[in-house]
C-alpha cells in the first residue's frame, strides 16, 4: 500500500461505521441505525446526510410507521456505484482490467495481450493506457474512482506496490508497479499477489463470508494460495506467505522454473495436467478425435472427454490430478487445519469427480481431527474472480482506511 494511514477522528469511524451498517444490511433506517450502533439520532441524521451527498448511499423508499403511527421513516440503502475501483491482473499472456463498483459488480471490461517481445516499460505502457481508458469510462459513468487494485503472480512487496520476483512473469520483475501507476493517476495504489486477492474475494463476496480459516487455492499455470486464519489473511515476513506450489513432493523429482526440483506445481497445476494430456492424446478413446491440432485443446473439452467416458482422460485428469492435488492439500490440512479449500481455475470443468478423488487422498493421509472438518469445493465466483479479487483489496484497505474512503474523489 502506497499510502500511510492517519488517525482516525471520531466522526470518520462514526460515518463509517454507518456506512458499514447500511452496507450489510441491505435496507434500513435512521432509527434503525441508531438503535443498533448506540449513535444519537441527530449524529445519525447528520452524518447519514454526508453519506448521501457524497453518493454512498441513497434513498431507496419508505418504510412503515410504528404502531404509535407518526411519520414513515426513510429507508436508505447503500449505493454501490457511489464510487468506481479499477481492478487490475496479470496472466501470463494478458493483462486485464475493469471498472467496478464497491459491490464489485463489472461495469466496463478491457484486456491487452502480453507478447515475448515486452519489456518492463512496454508492460508498464500498456497497463497506464487500460487504466487510463477505464478512468475515461467512469467519468462518462458519472463514477469517481476511490483506488486501483492489482493482482500479479509472485512475490509482492506490498508497503510499496513492487513486484520483487515473478517466475511466470519474470518481464515484471523489480518492477514498481504502485509507485508508477499512483504517480501517473494521482489515485492510492495497491499491489499484491493474485492468490492472496482471491482470498479476499471469497471472504468478501464468495464461499469463505462465514469461515474464519480457509484457503483459497489457485490452480493455473503455477499453484498458489491466499490463506486466512481465524479472519486474518496470512502474509509473511516477506509477504511470501502461500508459495505452496513451490513445496517438494517429489524428491529429485522434475525441474521447476524456480530452480527446484520436485516441485507440487511440477504435478499437480493445470499446466502439468495439459502437458501430460498432449503427452498422451494419441492414446486418448474419445478426445483425439475431438480436436484438429493440440492448440484446440481447451479443459472443457477435457471435461466433456471424461463425461463422454474416456477412460484414459479420466485416468489422467481425475486418478492421476486427484492424487497429486490430494497430496498437497491433504498437506494443507495437516499444517493449517482449514475449515474450507476453495479451488480456483480451470480445473474446475473437470467436475465434482475430481473432488472425489481429491477428499480420497485426503483421508487416507491427514490427520484424523482436521480431516473431518475439512471440506474442498469449487469456487463459484466465476471466471472474473481474479478482478474480484483485485477489487476486494482496494475495498478493503478503503474501509480500513476511512480517511482515504471519504477524501478521494476523481
């Protein structure tokens, strides 16, 4: 985060403290706020007037009298599109963007794509032109824009938006991301690692609302995790916490681009799993024929393969993949004793098999307590859930942060 917080007055944490009430509670009312927040109606009236000037919240209708009758109070509601956050992410071959508002609905989407031949300053050109463009679009929208969030595989440090190292992306590397986006914006910045911004997306909007202990675990060219524990996102001296995908389950198994051998992610990623696939599709019953080339290969062809019964795609895709997730996550559960994990990627059109196989090893390797509490399922956010994600981090560090929340207009 690019921004030193201030303290803050009492008026700041009483606004947003109303702020936070009318955003959970979908509709309610002054009286209603008063009551349950112990604030005088006079503060509750005044600040609630701040909100709606600012555009936080609005007026949705009105509600009932009390049985002594007497004027029907106003219900209010919160406003979402009261501000705009640009939501920014890195794949490997992409770079895109959204406009989102605080409820982190899409309002506008763009992406670029990302070629061999960039270089840091090309990368840099061309999020500054994304960002730029979707500013030009909350303007027309009529929506300021509060923050810009950033989600990137690798090692993040966070205190200044910069991303130390990448081993997907290593054109990133070193790159000061926030200090570049927030000088040419003017707007606070904040950068982190695509796994831990998940992470956030499911405790704000997805599966992990009512957890207190998850993991959220990206499945993609690499593996990767956000982890909370007890309502805490975990990061790490170095905010290097989550790099799972780097942990050793073969030993002198096969080489990593970090420079390791044996790596999980080396067996148990989407990518691992469609290097095998080509590997082996002359042999497949079924999916050979469903494709021209192996660029064709997507994973819900994969999936409808196994639907269709392919025996040797199954083999592949669940027995094999499920054994190696199992692994890792059975891992996971002994080390973290999650309540939830929560898969993310691809992987997620090979269906609720894979999850069968996956609780399989589970039981047959962790230990007894955590493993009957576990459960693992498919995130349901969709495939805007790394946007969410980026989106979640700069709702979050704007409501903890409500000087920041309640002084940036743009």
């Amino acid at each position: 985060m690019l921004i030193i917080s201030r303290k803050t007055d009492i008026k700041q944490s009483n606004k947003l403290s109303i702020l936070q009430w009318v955003r959970n509670s979908g509709e309610t009312t002054q009286p209603e706020i008063s009551k349950e927040l112990g604030l005088s109606r006079p503060t509750v009236s005044a600040l609630v007037e701040e909100l709606i000037l600012e555009g936080y919240i609005k007026v949705s209708g009105m509600g009932s009298s009390t049985d002594q009758g007497g004027k029907r109070p106003k219900l209010i509601a919160f406003h979402a599109r009261g501000g705009g956050i640009l939501a920014l992410y890195f794949t490997v071959n992409t770079i895109k963007a959204a406009l989102m508002d605080l409820s982190a609905n899409l309002l506008h989407e763009l992406r670029v794509s990302i070629t061999p031949k960039d270089t840091t300053e090309t990368m840099l050109a061309k999020v500054k032109d994304l960002a730029g463009a979707l500013l030009l679009k909350a303007k027309e929208l009529g929506i300021p824009v509060k923050g810009i969030g950033v989600g990137c595989p690798g090692l993040v440090e966070t205190s200044t938006g910069t991303i130390l190292t990448s081993t997907h992306l290593e054109v990133l590397n070193g790159c000061s991301l926030g200090e570049s986006l927030s000088s040419a914006f003017h707007l606070p910045v904040w950068v982190d690692n695509e796994c831990r911004n998940q992470v956030l997306a499911e405790k704000m909007f997805g599966e992990g609302q009512d957890v207190d202990t998850f993991v959220s675990l990206m499945t993609d060219v690499g593996i990767g995790a956000g982890i909370i524990i007890d309502n805490r996102i975990m990061r790490g001296k170095d905010d290097s916490f989550g790099e799972i995908g780097h942990t050793t389950i073969q030993m002198d198994g096969l080489k990593c681009r970090c420079g390791n051998d044996g790596c999980w992610e080396m067996y148990a990623s989407s990518n691992s799993l469609m290097s095998r696939i080509h590997e082996n599709l002359s042999r497949t019953l079924l999916l050979k024929d469903m494709v021209q080339t192996r660029d064709e290969l997507t994973f819900e062809l994969i999936g409808e393969a196994i639907r269709r019964g392919d025996d040797v795609v199954y083999q592949l895709a669940i027995e094999d993949l499920g054994k190696y997730l199992g692994i890792g996550i059975a891992n996971l559960v002994n080390s973290i004793n999650p309540e939830l994990i929560i898969i993310h990627g691809e992987m997620i059109h090979l269906g609720e098999r894979l999850i069968t196989e996956i609780e399989k090893q589970i039981q047959q390797r962790a230990l007894p307590v955590p493993k009957e509490r576990v459960r693992v399922i498919f995130s349901k956010l969709g495939p805007k859930a790394n946007l969410i994600g980026s989106c979640a981090l700069v709702l979050k560090e704007l409501f903890d942060n409500p000087e920041l929340l309640f002084q940036v207009n743009l």
